[in-house]
C-alpha cells in the first residue's frame, strides 16, 4: 500500500518533467509554469506521505517526547483553519469556540492533530457542504470536535480506522497511507487526552479531548 502511494506523486512528477523535456524549445512560459507547478505538487505530496511514515516509525519506536505546557487552543484552532482555507479556497469551515480555557498540552503535537482531523474532514466532506469545527469545555476536559456530513463510516471500518496503515473503504482515491490517524490519537494520548470518533449520526465526528491546564478557567 505505501509502496503504491509513493509511486504514484512520484509517476505524476514524472510525467511532467518528461512532458516538458520533450516540447523543449516550443513550450511557452505558461506551458511551462503548468507542468512546473504540477511537478512541485507531486513533490509535496510525497514529502508529506514521507514525513507522515517516518513519523509513525518513530513513535512506534518510542522516540518521541513530548513537553506539556498552558496552551490556548483557540488562536492554534484559527491558524489552522486559516491554512486550510488557502489551501482548498472552496472548502466551507465554520469554527465555533465556546470559551478559552487553557489546555495541559504541546502546541506543536495539538496543531499536527487538528491539521489532521481538519484536512480529513475537507477530504471526506460532500462538495458544497460545511465542515465545523467546535471548541468546548466540559468536565476540565478541553474537547475540539471537527465535523463533516460525509457519508457514514461502515462499523467494520470504525472498529480498526486508528490502527496504523488502515485506510478505509470510502479512501479509494484519496492521497494517504494511513497512519494519519494512528499518529493523531498516539499524540493526543501523550498529552493525556485522546482522539475517538463519535457514535452514528447524520455526520462524521472526531473528538480530541485535552487536560484542563490547573487552575486555568474559561
């Protein structure tokens, strides 16, 4: 499976660079700006299906840390959405933040969290259609919920959809390899939190859950 992922940016990149090799001289500057582009995506994508898998090698081998300090999700949660709103200008993302309290975290491994769940939801969401993402306090638990109308996850999937290297039955055609997730929940859970999906519903909801920093209030 990640040996197909890898090939495939790889065949793209390809293709372009070969395609402007072959026109030399005639390709005119827009020609070549398209492939180029083209090219540097495939190039991207890689690099994050790279990163990704070393990632999830590294936490499996126990080699990454974790430091835990006050933290407001709120302007981490908003940098976030903002990035992701460069990136697919159509997507529709509402954000929500029902108060500010502190959570007992690392910003770099909550914010490579939220990339993830929010990404996905973009992904997975029907064209058109709203994705929100929701910041709340409940039981001096920080809870971040980002949801998206999608079709349902089959219980079969649900049941394994953290395990690394799994990919669902509605990712046929989706970049990844899978471990998205697995390296999303091991993170939360290395801050004392933890990553779930929600029960049923009309929407697909992934929940992640942080300590309340001590004697923060909203």
């Amino acid at each position: 499976m990640i040996s197909h992922q890898f090939r495939t940016p790889l065949a793209i990149a390809d293709s372009a660079l070969q395609r402007l090799i072959r026109r030399g001289n005639r390709a005119d500057a827009q020609e070549i700006t398209d492939r180029a582009t083209r090219a540097r995506g495939a190039i991207s994508g890689l690099t994050r299906l790279v990163e990704s898998t070393l990632d999830a090698a590294r936490i499996e081998a126990g080699e990454v840390g974790t430091r835990r300090e006050r933290c407001d999700l709120a302007p981490i949660l908003a940098e976030v959405c903002d990035e992701q709103r460069e990136a697919t200008p159509d997507a529709r993302i509402r954000v929500i933040v029902r108060n500010h309290a502190q959570a007992l975290c690392d910003p770099a491994y909550v914010e490579q969290v939220l990339k993830n769940l929010v990404s996905n939801a973009v992904t997975y969401a029907p064209g058109g259609s709203e994705i929100s993402v929701t910041l709340d306090l409940q039981c001096q638990s920080l809870h971040c919920e980002v949801a998206n109308g999608g079709p349902p996850i089959p219980p079969s999937d649900r049941a394994r959809l953290f395990e690394r290297n799994f990919r669902g039955a509605n990712s046929t055609g989706a970049p990844g390899t899978g471990v998205g997730l697995f390296i999303a929940r091991t993170l939360a859970r290395m801050q004392g939190g933890d990553l779930v999906l929600l029960p049923g519903g009309g929407q697909t909801v992934f929940r992640l859950t942080l300590p309340q920093a001590e004697g923060a209030t909203p």
